[in-house]
C-alpha cells in the first residue's frame, strides 16, 4: 500500500496517532486522571449528576415469622442536568508542498513526510489531553469555564461542590510568621478542619492532601509549628512532613501536585514562571479515597467524534479520532484534524473540598 492510502485511510491514521499518545499516558498517568478516570460513552450529551446521595445507613434484621420490614428511600433526589460534551478540536495546516511529497514524491520522501505529519498529529493529540487534565482539575475547583476559539464566547458549568468545601484561609498561609502569634496562619488548624468538613460530608475519611511544593514549605516554616512539638521559643527546630502528618488524623496523605503545562506564548522559556499548574500555587485539594462504594468520586466522560466516512456520509465513532479533511473549491486546503468530545462529571462532590490559602503569590520562596 502507498505511504498516502495510510494517511488517507482514517482508521490507519488514528491507530498512527493515537496509539503511541494511549501507551505514554498509561505509562505515565496524568494525576486528575486517576482522580476522574476515563469512560466511553455513545452519547453526545450527559448527566452531570445522576443523583444527590444522602446517607442510607445499614439493613435490617426481621424477627422470625414478622413481616419484612420496609425501607423508604425518601432522602434521594433523583434529578437530571443535562450537558452537551464538550469539543476538544484543532486541526493543523497541510502544506501544498507537503502534500505534493506526500502524493507524488516517491515512496522514501513520502514516508519521510508522512512521519512528520504523524508526529504533528501526536502534538494534537498530547494537547487535547493536556486539556482534558485541564477542565479535570476546572472541575475540581468548582467552576470550569470553556472558552471558544478567539475567547469571543464561553461555557461556564458550576459543579455542585456543597456549602463550606470551597474554603478560604482566615489568614494566609504566607503570613508564617509574625510578632504577634495570633496574627500568623495555622495551616495545621486549617488542614484538619478542612478534612473534617469533607470527611462528615462524604461519610469517609478524607485524608488525600493535594498541595503544591511551595505550599508543603509554608506549613514547614509556619511560626506556629514548633508549640505543636512543645519547641521553646528560639530553639533550633527543623521539621520534616513526616513531622507534621503526626499532627493530622491517621491515615492522611499528602500528594504533592506540581503537574503544569507550557503555554505556546512562552516559547521556548522552560522558567517556572513560564509554567501553567493545573492546581495552582495558593490551591490546596483535600478528597476522601479515589473510589467510594466501588464508584470513582469523578470520571471524565469519552465520547463519540463525528467522522467523514464517504463523500457525503459521516459517522460517530470513539474518540480520539484523526483525519484529513479537504476543504474548499477551486483553491483547495487539507487539513490534519484531532478530535475528542470529552466532559468531566463530580460523581461525590461531597467528597471533594477545594481550598485557597493564599493568593498565589509568596516572597521569598
């Protein structure tokens, strides 16, 4: 088969695409993956919440030849908000001169060039899961705005984090230290408050601290913590995280989440500052376990691409898909096309709380 019946079979390129972006991100998972897994869907539009869960205690014994007792489920509201998924699309320019290689520049340029069109391919494909990490982590916050080519409109989802799980610091952590003790902040105070609120909402321990590194430093350096070890004052004191997990209920974690991307403004700058993270410095996530009651607390829905299948036939198939697309009349463009339609669900929102400690910005570190 010629190098260009692969390119043009859209099967064949998917698979050429796709395939090795699947394999390094089973390898190497992003983190809000983990949290919010991926599942197939035929449809194109979803629950984002299937039910609100209240606690249903356990069953009941029956004495003997006593009639079966009954169990009213009143406290479960079963209600519907329905969402189309959203569209994760780009596609890249087939150059006129690539494509004249590709059809007519023998078979050892055009393998060349079909490489090359395949690795621009897997750039779509590796950015489209950036993104999906992306409205993962929007997620969690409790807001994910979706904003549309040229930023000229967008999709604001409010996901249905309850009362007191977006929480904000009454002092900031950076405020570590100071010569009045109660004007510095007590992260360790604010931690286990903060697990106890998602801990009684979820009905589980909520012990996963999602934290930045530079947000581990401040509890590190935090005034307050060394009279939680009975440290006089002015004596040497250097405490570790090990430390610090001994002041948090037992079984507490904490994951440090420091995963960003580069955004193509930066260039080729590799700086920290020129790194977007996708839980913020300042951010600070607390869950319960991943999996409650044999149920992921999140996933992100995967769902069906529309594909041209014929001249003028399309069809849905599982996403991500790839394809060429020939555009115009007369003057024609060919495009290299990467698409997904992916959304992200709270199956436990009670089992998510998002804190913000500090305003992002800390001097000195």
């Amino acid at each position: 088969m010629a190098v260009i019946d692969d390119i043009l079979d859209q099967a064949s390129l998917t698979d050429a695409i796709v395939g090795p972006v699947e394999t390094e991100m089973e390898t190497a998972p992003f983190l809000g993956e983990q949290i919010a897994p991926m599942a197939d869907t035929d449809n194109q539009y979803v629950s984002m919440r299937v039910e609100d869960l209240h606690a249903t205690g356990i069953g009941q014994f029956r004495a003997a030849e006593a009639s079966i007792p009954l169990m009213d489920i009143t406290g479960r509201e079963e209600r519907e908000e329905v969402i189309e998924l959203a569209f994760l699309d780009e596609a890249h320019r087939i150059s006129p001169r690539r494509w004249e290689i590709l059809t007519q520049g023998g078979e050892k340029l055009a393998s060349r060039e079909a490489r090359k069109l395949v690795d621009i391919g897997q750039i779509l494909e590796r950015r489209n899961e950036r993104l999906t990490e992306w409205m993962r982590w929007q997620a969690f916050s409790g807001q994910m705005i979706v904003e549309y080519q040229y930023r000229d409109s967008a999709l604001v989802i409010d996901y249905p984090l309850p009362t007191g799980h977006r929480p904000t610091a009454v002092i900031p952590w950076e405020i570590s230290s100071n010569a009045n003790p109660a004007l510095v902040s007590d992260p360790i105070n604010d931690l286990k408050t903060w697990m106890q609120t998602a801990s009684t909402s979820a009905g589980a321990p909520a012990r996963r601290i999602h934290i930045s590194d530079e947000d581990i430093e401040l509890i590190l350096i935090n005034q307050n913590l060394p009279a939680y070890f009975n440290v006089e004052p002015g004596q040497p004191f250097m405490p570790t995280l090990e430390d610090v997990l001994k002041l948090l209920p037992p079984g507490t974690v904490f994951i440090p989440t420091n995963h960003a991307y580069r955004a193509e403004s930066v260039g080729a700058s590799r700086a920290p500052a020129d790194h977007t993270r996708f839980l913020p410095v300042g951010k600070v996530m607390i869950t319960t376990d991943y999996n409650l009651d044999g149920l992921p607390i999140a996933d992100t829905l995967n769902g069906p691409v529309e594909i041209k299948t014929g001249p003028d036939s399309t069809d849905f198939l599982p996403g991500p898909q790839s394809e060429i697309i020939l555009k115009g009349e007369g003057v024609y463009t060919r495009l290299l096309r990467q698409a997904s339609r992916r959304m992200v669900r709270l199956r436990r929102p009670e089992a998510i709380l998002y804190a913000t400690v500090h305003d992002g910005v800390i001097d000195g570190l």
